[in-house]
C-alpha cells in the first residue's frame, strides 16, 4: 500500500494543516527533549491520577479542541459570506460542518465541564481524590485518544462528512464508503469509555465521599448538577455505545441493521441517537447552570435563592431529558399523536427551566453585585440564554416545527443555548476557578476585552441567523449565493470574527497572568467571598486537598468557617493521609484500544486484534495489581500546611 | 471465588449464544428464545456473583435496588419509546415494525447459515 492510499491529499487547506500539524508537533518534541521534560511528563502528568492535574489536562484539552472546531466555524462563515470565492468545496464543506459540531459537542463541552468539576467537586465535598482515581485516569486517557483518532482524520482518511448527527442511510456502508465515517464511530465510542467512566465514578465519590455531616440538601449547587448530569451520563450513554456499536457492525461487518436493503431500519438511527442526543444536551447544559449558580451566589455575596428548588427543577429536567427525543425529527413523518406527545414533554422543560432563571434573578436582586469576569459571563448568560430557550419553545411545537426544521432558525437557537449556555460557563467557571488551579487570577482587564468581544461577537453572528432561517435559508447548505441572503450572512461572518478575536485575548490572557499577574496567596481567592469548601484550601492546593476535613452541616460551610476563624488545618487532628499511587496503566491501557480503533477503522484486523489483545492484557495485569497506594506522613502535612499558610 | 466462577460463566454463556447466532443449524424462534434466556441467567450472574445483591449484612445498604428500578424504567423508555415511535403512529396494520425487524433476523441468520 502506498502512503498516498491514505493520506489526503489535492487540498491546499489540507495540506496548510498537515505541514503547521508537522511543524506543531516537532517544536514541541524539540522543547521537551532540548529541556529534558520527558521524564517530567511522564511521571508528573501522564501518570498521574490526581484529579486536579485531570482536570487540568481535561480543560487544555477542551481549549485545544474549541480552537480546532472554531477554526472549522470560521472556515464555513467565510464561504458562507464569501459564496463565489470557491474558498471551499462542498465534499470539504460536508467535512467541516460534521466535525465542527462532533468536536464542539462531544470533545469540547464535555471534557471541558467534566474537567471542571474534576478539579472542583472533590474539593466542594471535602474528598481527598475520586473514589476510584485509577478509573479517573483511565477516562481521561480514553477521551484524549478518542479525540486523537478523531482529529486525525482529515489527514489521513478523510473525515467523516455526514453531520454530527450522522444520520442514516447517509451514514451507511453503501452511500458513505472509506473510512470517514469509521472515524467517527470509533473516535466517539472509544471516548464514550471515558465518559460513561466518569459518570460512575463522580457519581460514587459524591455519594460515598462527602465531608462529616454533610446530606446532599447540603451539597454546593455545582456538585449537585453534577451529580444529577452523572444519573443522565449513566442512563444514557448505554444508548449511544449500542447504536454506535450496530452501525460499526453493520458498515465493517456487513450487518443491515440501518440499511435501506435488508428490511434495515434507517429511522431506527435517528431515535436511539435522539435517546442519547436529548439527554446529551441537558449533560452539557445542567453543570453550566451549577457554575453559574455558583458564581453569581458568590458576587451577589448571597445564598443562592431558593436552594431546594433549584435542586429538584434540576432533578425535573434530568427526567424530563428522557421522554422528549423526538422533537429532533418531528418531520421524520411520525402520525399526529406520536409527535404531539412528544410536543407537550418538551414545551413541559420550559417550567422547570424558567424557575431557574427566576431563582437567579432573585439571588440578585437587592444584592450587592461585584462585577469580576466571571459575573460578566454569568449575567450575559441570563438573557441570551433566554433567547435560546424561547426559541426553543417555538421550535418544540410540532406543526411550527416543520416550518423551522432545518433552516438556520434551528441554527440560531441551539448556537443560543450551547453558546450562552455552555460556552459562557466553560469561561466563567475556568475564569472563577483558576486561582484554585494555577495560584494565580486571569487579568480583569483583559478577562473583559475578551468577555465584550465574544459576547457582542456572539450575538452578531447569530442573532440574523434567525432571520436567514425565516428567510429559509437551510442548514448545511454549501452554495448561499442568493442575494437576499447575502447581507445577514455577512453581519454573521463579522460576528464570527470578533468571537474569534475573543478567544483569542483569553488565550493570550493565559499567558499574560502566567507571566504578571499576581501569585495568590490566600485560598480564598474573589475577596474573601468564597462560600464553599474549595476556597477553605490553600492555594495551590496540596496534592491531599484537606489536612483535616471539616465538619459540614449547611450550606455554604465556608461563611461560617470564616466568621469562627476555622480552617481545613487543625493541627492536633491531623492523621495520616491515605493516597493513590501515580500509574502509567491507564495510558498505556488506552493507547492500545486507541490502536484497536484505528485498526477498526481501516479495516485492518489484525491491527484491532493485535489492540484488542493488548487491552485484555491490561485488564489482566490491573486484575493482579495490588497497590493500595501510600500514607502521606503528619509530619510532611504539617510541615506544607505551615508553609502554605504562612504559619 | 465467586467471581472467578462468575467470570468464566458470564465468558461460557456469551460464547454459546454466539454459537447459537452463527454456528448452530437451530430454527431461528430456538435461537431468539436461547438467547434471551441466557440474557435473562447473564443478568443473574452479574447481580448474584457481583453486584451484592445477596449482601444484606449492611441494612441492604449495598444492595443497587434504586440503580435497578433506574434501569428497568429506562430500558423501559427505551423499548416502549421506540416501538411508539417507530410505529410512526398510523400504520397499524398487520406488518408493524416488529414483525420487520423479526423478519429482518431471520433473513440474517439464513444470510450467515449460508456461508
């Protein structure tokens, strides 16, 4: 077989990204070998299974990813703006849109949330790691291959072209041959492993590891979304990885479970997708409102309005999430009553929802608001994320919906919810908690350029986005160069601009307070206005997270630790500490099933086998392992919480 | 013990009902009720050797009751959902949704005694 047999090739774009990838990927070989950093990567971070570096690897991976699918946005709105130029073919362009929306979906909002609450829930219940720390590194290295299989595609193979949704027959064997759509198949169900991983293991760390005292109506909000989008991770990831699964069989081994021939089922895709895709949404979206509860309770220095509602409009929304599919393919041709049911459970989540809202504006009124970053974000949440939501509403009646499908009305509204929703909180939580991260806060100044460009960005690009769609103007569509779309489109290309120009002063801001701003020197980084437990450490945060963990009968234990001056260091309680040893198993573990996938990709089977062996061979091993980790001594705690304390 | 016993059971039953898939010259309503069957002792297996179902000792406290009752609804949504929606509502004639994909098996299974 020749190299050219699977490479890419006759793109110029392509073959742009091939050389800067090469380029990319020497110069960083070139650093860690000119400044001998292998062996620190190996043992300080590929190794690890401290959930702070996790999570910190989770969200560098999240950046890089929203780079990557921004670079894909940004490429369709200038052939969007730019019909005539010919800047991208439609075979191009079908690729674009598909990854676009995977990355953005599955290795951007995901990884970049679970490493949120990676770093933060932990902290939040008074844990010392996750109950199964091993299982953590495992996810994370089954996402990160996952999300390398995916991303080389368009180098090698070609990408998968059918949309995010990869709907068959499209999908299929028959009308998507080569390995494209293998890619995605296989990049999604290996980091499916690591999601569905993640959920089990969050979900027994909040359950079985909370501090003394502490009953879940007790539980920081943003613990408490996290353990109800851990319920929806459990329930409905199974869907995914058997749909998945059915279409690998069927376009690898010649299987008709979703074929057009064969007396296949093609719409039977579309439901299980849906059954995983709706919940999806709610797991992307549910941690988004914690952050946001969380940030605003602390700058309007309230407790959050209304605590308990707040939790069950959330446990609402989880059941709900389930019994509302449908309304992705209303105009499947489903009868009258099949899509009025599904019509009344949706327009049903908008209570639970607007309940939300109305606690958040509640907490802030008559308070005293701080307006840091993270409050920008959160407020310009509040009534964007409106916008998203009422469109929503329009789009879930069923009649109206065959109006809307699939034009840029559809475009607009879930670019509403996901943006303002989920984008808004990835920066106002990475902004809120990176003192507890990095021992140092991102610069204000900067932190607000980047907040107005991108928030005013944002609504440039896809507020006219309704309008194109009233116009009828459809999604996907390669050739726009119909005059009275031209114009909107335009003023939507420069609204892409300026949220490109946004993330890129944030980047730039990463750097910038790496380089200036000021080292922390208190846990409690936003003014002494922390409420809960993660601001009790110091900062950084000591590899054992709490000397002594404290003893928590409310919420917001931190307000009152403060007013009787108590600490997570009480020096005559201290005992010794029980931590998990740092392992390269799940690395190689996951490197090996990454091989597998590829294998499986271009059919090679004895690549997979080979892989697959490999895998079994890892369990096996894992199952003899008998390291029950170490005890961090009293002494060496006392000696890091007195420096870190500056006793 | 348990569950080097558990384990070998689980790997012996997966193997016959691939068996009875690929290999075996059953009629195709045997090899459906095979396999459904073993699904059904697969499931006890797992509680049984597991999953602590038997572990009372604590107040049931291990016992995963609310995790199953979970799943038993959700597989419930999942079956019943489909059906409703895959019968798109007005067909509901003789040849509904289920008897194609029964059909769709059958002309897998003499697909694969085929070869």
């Amino acid at each position: 077989m020749h190299i050219t047999d699977i490479l890419v090739t006759g793109e110029p774009i392509i073959y742009g990204a091939m050389v800067s990838m090469a380029l990319g990927g020497l110069a960083i070989l070139f650093v860690l070998t000119y400044f001998k950093k292998w062996g620190w990567l190996w043992r300080e971070w590929l190794t690890s299974v401290d959930h702070k570096k996790i999570g910190v690897m989770y969200i560098l991976s999240a950046l890089l990813m929203l780079f990557r699918g921004g670079v894909d946005a940004m490429m369709m709105r200038v052939q969007l703006a730019f019909p005539d130029l010919g800047f991208l073919n439609s075979q191009h362009y079908n690729e674009i849109f598909t990854t676009h929306g995977t990355i953005m979906i599955i290795f951007m909002a995901m990884p970049f949330l679970i490493g949120l609450m990676n770093i933060i829930v932990p902290l939040q219940i008074g844990a010392r790691d996750f109950a199964f720390p091993y299982l953590n590194a495992l996810s994370f290295w089954s996402f990160f291959f996952g999300m390398a299989l995916f991303n080389i595609s368009f180098v090698i193979g070609g990408s998968p072209d059918a949309g995010w949704t990869s709907y068959t027959p499209l999908s299929g064997a028959a009308m998507s041959p080569g390995p494209g759509q293998n890619f995605y198949l296989m990049g999604l169900q290996l980091s499916g492993i690591g999601t569905l991983a993640t959920g089990i293991n969050l979900m027994v760390t909040i359950l079985k590891m909370r501090a003394p005292g502490m009953k879940l109506f007790h539980m920081p909000i943003f613990t408490w979304s996290t353990l109800v989008t851990c319920f929806i991770i459990v329930f409905a990831f199974p869907i995914l990885t058997v749909a998945l699964a059915l279409l690998t069989i069927d376009r690898i081994f010649g299987s008709q479970f979703f074929t057009l021939t064969g007396e296949g089922l093609p719409m039977m895709w579309a439901n299980l997708f849906w059954m995983w895709g709706h919940p999806e949404v709610y797991i992307v979206i549910l941690p988004a409102f914690g952050i946001f509860s969380e940030v605003i309770s602390t700058f309007a220095k309230k407790r959050l309005f209304g605590y308990n509602v707040m939790v069950w409009s959330m446990i609402v929304i989880a059941l709900l999430s389930f019994l509302v599919w449908v309304h992705h393919f209303f105009t499947m041709g489903a009868g009258a009553f099949v899509n009025s049911v599904f019509s009344v459970s949706t327009m049903l989540i908008a209570v639970p929802t607007g309940v939300k809202i109305f606690n958040w504006l509640a907490t802030l009124y008559k308070s005293k608001i701080e307006f840091t970053v993270p409050m920008l974000w959160s407020l310009a949440f509040i009534p964007s994320f409106i916008l998203g939501g009422v469109t929503g509403v329009m789009l879930g009646m069923a009649a109206a919906d065959y109006q809307f499908h699939n034009s840029y009305f559809l475009i607009a509204h879930f670019h509403y919810v996901l943006i303002a929703g989920t984008v808004f909180a990835c920066f106002a939580g990475l902004v809120f908690w990176y003192p507890k991260m990095f021992g140092h806060k991102m610069n204000e100044r900067l932190g607000r350029w980047a907040f107005w460009l991108f928030f005013f960005g944002f609504h440039v690009c896809f507020f006219p986005q309704y309008f194109l769609g009233l116009d009828g103007m459809p999604r996907r569509l390669f050739i726009t160069n119909v005059a009275e779309w031209l114009p909107l489109n335009v003023i939507s290309t420069v609204g892409a601009a300026g949220m490109a120009l946004g993330f890129v002063v944030f980047v730039y801001n990463v750097y910038y307070s790496f380089r200036y701003s000021e080292r922390e020197t208190t846990g409690d980084s936003w003014n002494g206005n922390g409420r809960t437990l993660e601001w009790a450490t110091t900062t950084p945060v000591p590899y054992y997270n709490f000397a002594t963990v404290p003893y928590v009968d409310e919420i917001d234990p931190y307000v009152r630790m403060k007013e009787e001056g108590k600490t997570t260091f009480e020096e005559d309680k201290v005992k010794p500490i029980h931590m998990p040893s740092y392992t390269g198993q799940p690395f190689i573990f996951m490197a090996l099933l990454g091989l597998a996938s590829f294998g499986l990709i271009f059919e090679w089977m004895y690549l997979a086998v080979f892989g697959l062996i490999g895998g079994v061979v890892m369990m096996i091993r894992r199952s003899f392992d008998y390291d029950d980790g170490y005890y961090v001594s009293v002494e060496e705690i006392k000696e890091t919480e007195k420096k870190a304390r500056g006793l | 013990m348990n569950h080097v016993i558990g384990f070998i059971l689980s790997l012996v039953m997966t193997l016959v009902a691939a068996w009875a898939a690929i290999q075996s010259d059953l009629p195709v309503t045997w090899v459906i009720i095979g396999i459904m069957i073993l699904a059904l002792l697969q499931a006890g297996v797992q509680l049984f050797m597991f999953m602590h179902v038997t572990e009372a000792s604590s107040g049931n406290g291990h016992v995963p009751w609310n995790m199953m009752f979970h799943g038993f609804a959700l597989a419930g949504i999942v079956v019943a959902g489909s059906l409703f929606v895959m019968s798109f509502g007005h067909d509901h004639g003789d040849h509904g949704d289920m008897g194609d994909m029964q059909q769709q098996e059958e002309q897998h299974s003499e697909d694969h005694n085929g070869h």
